[in-house]
C-alpha cells in the first residue's frame, strides 16, 4: 500500500513539473503589451539575485522556515490566507475604510485591474526564467488541495500587494502603516500556506517597489492615477472605519481582452 502511494505522489509530482516547463514555455507567446510599463521593464532577472541554490544551507533554512510558518499557522490565519487566494485592491478595505468597495468606486476598479495585467507580467518574467519549484513540490505533504500551476519565485502575490500597497498610501498617507501591513501579511500568509519561501515572498517585495517606480514614468499611469485619486477621496467623504474579514467579492471589471486595454482614459468607464 504504501509503494502505491509512493508511486502515485510521484507521478503527480512528475505531471506538475512537466505542466510547469510547458507553462515557461507558452506564457511568453500568450503575453499581452502591458497598460502602463514599458516591456521588460522592470526586468526582475536583472533587478533580483537568483533564489537560493538547491541543496545550499540557504535553501535548507528557507525550507524549515516554511515548515515552522506552516505548523504554528493558526485557524484564523489559516482561513485569511485562503481568502486571498485570489485578492483584489479591495482587500485593503480594512485599512482605508468602509466606502472602499468595486460596487461604488469604477474607475478604481479598472485601474487596478489594469494594473494586475501588468504586474504578472513581470513577475512571470521571473518565475519562468528561474523555474523555482514551489515549496509543496520538494515535499508533496506540504499543502494538500490545489496547487498552483506557476514557478516560486519571485511571489506574484507579494509583488502585486506591494504595489498595490505603494500607490494607495500615496492616496491616503495618514494610513501608510496599516496599508503596508496587509500588503506585507499578503505575502507571509503564502508562507503559511506553504505555497511560497520567505525569499520569494522578499523578492516580490522588491519587484513590487521597482513595478511602482517604472508605471510612474507613464503619461498614461499619472492620468488614470489623478482620476482614481479623486475618486477615491470624493468617496471617502462621510466614510466610517471597515474591520478585516475574509476576501470581498471580485470586482466586476472587463478583462484584460477587452475594450479597456485599449486606451488609458478612464472616463468612459
């Protein structure tokens, strides 16, 4: 019984890995021009130093450290992090207030989707360039469920946060700290999940800050980015304080296929 399941863990394991390297392989010929950055900038092979080596003490540490996240998650944290498994710029409700919601705020909506198109981007350029198995991969027992079809590093999900938390504390500075804060728990609950190390979760960080600094360079980014601003603080007149809870449903924004792409003024929306 047991060479039977040994057998079949390693038959998954061996499917996931192909998917994987026939993932790297198509993703740059389905890869769209992005909305705000200009293509391969930032270029994270360029801007971030390789992950640790295979078999390095440094890899080994970051593996125990996901092993320790994993253990001592507790429900509570456990749950969150599933919530965002799939997050929106609306997850940052808790820090910027109740009227943060799609249903009222359209052109923010877009944008940030917009952005996200443009974030994966570059973050897949990293992925698929150091093909960086996923933490569930080295050890299968690691995260039960469904597992991602995409390399480690650098973490998609700590990248978007970061940015996400980046433009909105220029929006609202008074709440810089607790902005940055769900953007930094985004990325750690990846490591509870075992889905992520630390180090991709830091890389995601940096590529984060340079994804920011790079759109700012956009004549069409500092327009749509006025907009949302005022927008955004037309909205948060009269607005009471929101609680932190579970993902709020997506917005509901056309796709990166669709019509939106096609120029950066938001006002047509």
């Amino acid at each position: 019984m047991n060479t039977r399941s040994n057998l079949l863990q390693h038959l998954n394991r061996r499917c996931l890995v192909t998917g994987l390297l026939l993932l790297a392989f198509v993703s740059p010929l389905l890869a769209a021009e992005p909305h705000y950055l200009k293509k391969n900038r930032p270029d994270p092979i360029a801007l971030l130093a390789p992950p640790p080596l295979p078999g390095s003490p440094e890899q080994a540490a970051d593996f125990a450290t996901v092993v320790n996240a994993q253990k001592n998650c507790s429900a509570a944290d456990e749950s969150l992090a599933n919530s965002e498994k799939k997050y929106y710029v609306f997850n940052f409700a808790p820090a910027i207030g109740a009227f943060f919601q799609s249903n009222s705020l359209p052109k923010t909506a877009l944008f940030f989707q917009r952005l996200q198109d443009d974030i994966s981007h570059a973050a897949d350029m990293g992925k698929n360039h150091w093909k960086r198995p996923r933490p569930y991969i080295v050890d299968t027992n690691l995260a039960p469920g469904e597992m991602e079809a995409s390399f480690s590093y650098p973490s998609g999900h700590s990248t978007k946060a970061i940015v996400f938390a980046t433009l909105l504390s220029e929006i609202f500075p008074d709440k810089r700290a607790e902005i940055f804060a769900i953007g930094r728990d985004i990325g750690w609950h990846r490591v509870q999940l075992a889905r992520h190390y630390p180090t991709d979760v830091q890389a995601g960080r940096v590529l984060g800050q340079a994804i920011a600094r790079e759109m700012k360079k956009s004549a069409a980014f500092k327009k749509d980015f006025a907009e949302v601003k005022a927008e955004l603080l037309a909205a948060k007149n009269g607005a009471t304080p929101s609680r932190r809870s579970a993902a709020p449903s997506p917005p509901s924004v056309p796709s990166a296929g669709d019509g939106a792409r096609q120029s950066g003024n938001l006002k047509n929306f």
